[in-house]
C-alpha cells in the first residue's frame, strides 16, 4: 500500500510525535476531507479512546503549524481494528493463522486478488494458503491487502488485547476513534 504525496508529508510531521507517545503509526489516509490516522500499541494492537485523544492533542497543533491541508479538514484519529489493514511486512508475521484479502499492482499468473490464509513471510514474499494452493506475493507487489474477519483472528486479537488490563472482552479494538473539525484559514 503506498502513500500519496501529500499523505508521505503528512507522515514526516506526524510520525516523530505518535512514536514518541510510544505508539506505532500504521496508516494515513486524506480522502473526502478527513484526515484518517491509523496507530497501535505495540503491544496490543490496538488503541484506547484515551490514546485516540492523546495522539489528537499532539498532532493538531503541529498539522496548524505545518499547515499540509489547505483549507477545512476532519482529523480522525483510530485504531486500525479487528479486520485491519495489512501495510507492514511485520503484520503479516504477526497475523500468520488469519485469512487475508490481497491485491497486486500487476497480476500474477493472470490474477490480481487472493484470498487466504497467511502461512508466513520469508524474504519479502508473503505465503497464502489459498483454495487452488500456496502462492507467494511478493511484499513490494502489493497495493492493499486487509484482515478478514474470521473466529480466528477474533481469538487471536483477543490474546493481544489481553495485555491491555483496561479493555474488556466485549470491547474490540475498531470502537476507538476519536474525531475533530479542524479549519485552516490560509
């Protein structure tokens, strides 16, 4: 998955703070005048309402300042969730056992979209176990790629949402996002 221009500046100016806070940026996202940023615990994959806020705290005034939108924007400010998207070599490693949808650039053997589910990553090729067979995607081929929600990758988030003492079994990583209104006059 790549970033657009204005989304790799967008990252340079953010990314300092959000890795500061100790968390992960894992996407960035301005389509339809919001400014959708994605960022995780390392830990547990996820992100309290607290967190959210915090990040947003951080980053809005540095967005003023830097001023990268023109004009009138809405900064969303989330955790990736259950079903995520997959932008990191290191999310395939963690999310091995999960079934996931992936799309290339350019097709493979006549095909551009797999479903299925990842066997591992080995030299920048992720392995996915799909219904005709093993097939490996090279890392550097992929446009989007995104968890699909199966009992399995709800146990398996789970187990990483257990590190967190605050959360709850009945919370799930996708209800915290925290949103603002913000205006630029420039």
């Amino acid at each position: 998955m790549r970033l657009s221009s204005l989304e790799k500046k967008i990252d340079g100016i953010i990314r300092p703070v959000i890795e500061e806070l100790g968390f992960d940026l894992i996407w960035i996202e301005f389509a339809g005048g919001a400014l959708q940023i994605y960022a995780q615990d390392p830990n547990t994959g996820n992100l309290s309402l607290k967190n959210c806020s915090d990040i947003s705290r951080e980053i809005s005034p540095l967005l003023e300042v830097e001023d990268p939108i023109e004009g009138r924007y809405r900064l969303e400010v989330s955790s990736p969730g259950i079903d995520r998207m997959l932008v990191r070599e290191q999310d395939y490693e963690r999310y091995i056992g999960c079934v996931a949808k992936i799309e290339l650039d350019m097709p493979l053997d006549g095909q551009k979209r797999f479903r299925g589910t990842i066997e591992g990553l080995n030299d920048g090729e992720i392995a996915l176990k799909t219904d005709t067979g093993l097939v490996n995607l090279r890392f550097s081929d992929i446009s989007k790629a995104k968890l699909v929600m199966t009992d399995e990758l709800i146990k398996i988030s789970k187990a990483l949402m257990g590190a967190n003492d605050n959360k709850t079994d009945t919370e799930t990583p996708q209800d915290n996002t925290n949103t603002t209104d913000t205006k630029n006059d420039n």
